[in-house]
C-alpha cells in the first residue's frame, strides 16, 4: 500500500489585501492521515497512526491562532481559516503531527 509522503504545506492567499479587511487563508498539505484503526490489505497488520495534532498561525511575528486538528481530518487536507490583515507582515503556519514532527510555511502579506 502506498503511503503519501508528507511535503511542505503550501499557502494561498490573495494577491490584492486592503488594510483592514478579512482575507481566508487556505493551507495545504500533503499528509497521510492514518487514524491507526485500518490494516493494511495484503499484510493484515494494522497501519500506525500518523496524524496531524494542531496548527499554529502567527502574523507578523505574533501567535494569533492556534487549532486542534482531528483524526477525521481527510488525506492531504485544505485547512480554510480567516484574519484580519492589519499590517504587511509575514505569515507563518506550523503544523505539527502525532509522530514529533513539524511542518512549517511562511509567506509575505502585503496589505495597501
């Protein structure tokens, strides 16, 4: 069974950000969320929990959010979330996982 191998989240944001206005933030990852309950067809062993835990959002320097992911989060999810953009700052996303591992993407707001 081919597992997906974990990259480097991406960012997507929009291209022109008024001061003040709320803009949705979607990160992307490829990850295999495997909740650790499936066996594996051909072996019959069970397939080890590999799961992202939480999402930590800062701007500009700052912790601004931080989410609990769950085990249902599907295969390679698109996380949505909102901000107010304030100030060009730069935007950072960490992604942790239930194997000890972090995940981390940071892009640049330019708000006018």
């Amino acid at each position: 069974m081919a597992m997906v191998e974990t990259q480097k989240p991406k960012m997507r944001i929009p291209s022109d950000i008024k001061k003040g206005s709320i803009v949705e933030i979607k990160v992307k990852i490829d990850h295999p969320m495997e909740s650790g309950l499936r066996k594996d067809r051909e072996t019959k062993k069970t397939i080890p929990k590999h799961t992202l835990e939480k999402m930590y959002v800062y701007y500009g320097g700052e912790q601004i959010n931080d989410f609990d992911l769950s085990p249902g989060l599907s295969e390679n999810p698109l996380i949505g979330f909102k901000i107010k953009a304030v100030k060009s700052a730069q935007l950072k996303v960490v992604l942790t996982c239930s194997e000890g591992n972090k995940f981390e993407e940071t892009v640049d707001i330019k708000v006018s």
